[in-house]
C-alpha cells in the first residue's frame, strides 16, 4: 500500500513551517515525535496505510525517522519544491499539530518511548527499526497516549441549510458493521 505523500520530507517541512507561522521555535526532536505521532496515529486512523514513506527506529532519545534526523542536524534544511500536500494529509496533520504542537519535546518523549513498540524495538538493540504493526496495535489500544479520535478530529462543514457537518473519508470496512 503506497503512503499518502512522497516523502517524510512533506511532512516535517510541514511542520516546520506550521511552528514559523504560530511563532514557535520547533526542536528538531520534538519534530522527529511529531513524525512519529502522526505516522502512528495515521495507520490507525487509515486501516495501516503510512503517511510517510519511511522508517522509525529506536534511539536512546527516542524515535526518530533517521533520513529527518540527519537533515535537521544543523537547523532547517533549505528546498526548493512545491510542497502542498492533499487536503486529507493536511487536514490530519494539522489535527496533529493542534494536539500535541503545544507540548514540550520532554513531554512528548515521554510519552512515545513509555510504546511498547518502542520499548520493543530497544530491546532488540541500537537503531533498531519500530515495526508498523506495531505502533498501530499501540496506539489502537492507546498505552499511554491519547485515542485516535481524540487526536484525528472529523472536518466539519456546513450544508447548503447551514447546519454543520461532520466530514470524513469513506471507509467501506464501516459498511457492513453493526453498532
């Protein structure tokens, strides 16, 4: 299953330019748990579709999207491209954005290295790779983290009377359950 955008590049130049327009100074850990977060809770919220085309492995730090870490050694990395993601991807990360952006970077470390996938992965060794089934069961059950519906909020709109409506993707797996 293909991700959602090209490159993690897409995303952390997104958040990057998210915090420049709120006026925060984005560490380039806290961005590396932004990824994260947003990789996880995505597959939970999309049936296991990445929204990264990328791996997360286990530092002592935390987990990070090695490629990202490398490039945001020294600050910001200059590119020159179009870097407009689909309405979904941007709607998504800007839920994520409103619900963990606030936090500190100590905050958010906390919290992803208290995963079991990332407990797992450190235990299998230095930069080993965080499996995706995993950080999906993970944030299915929510050890520790908020629940996914807590985090992806559905858009709303209003109809052609005025009355607000909620808006999300179709997902047929939602068809032929019953509440």
């Amino acid at each position: 299953m293909p991700a959602a955008v090209d490159s993690v590049f897409d995303i952390a130049f997104w958040f990057s330019d998210r915090a420049l327009n709120d006026n925060e100074y984005l560490q380039p850990v806290k961005l590396q748990y932004l990824l994260y977060l947003s990789q996880s809770y995505f597959a939970v919220a999309y049936n296991g579709k990445k929204l990264v085309p990328a791996i997360f492995i286990a530092e002592e730090i935390g987990p990070i999207e090695p490629s990202v870490h490398r490039a945001w050694t020294r600050g910001r990395p200059t590119f020159d491209g179009d870097l407009t993601l689909e309405a979904d991807v941007q709607t998504f990360v800007d839920s994520v954005w409103r619900r963990f952006g606030h936090h500190s970077a100590e905050y958010l470390s906390k919290m992803c290295r208290r995963t079991p996938a990332y407990q797992a992965a450190r235990k299998r060794g230095h930069r080993a790779e965080i499996v995706l089934e995993h950080m999906i069961d993970d944030f299915n059950r929510a050890h520790d983290t908020p629940d996914v519906k807590s985090v992806v909020k559905p858009k709303v709109v209003r109809s052609h009377t005025g009355r607000a409506v909620a808006v999300k993707a179709w997902d047929p797996r939602q068809l032929g359950s019953k509440k």
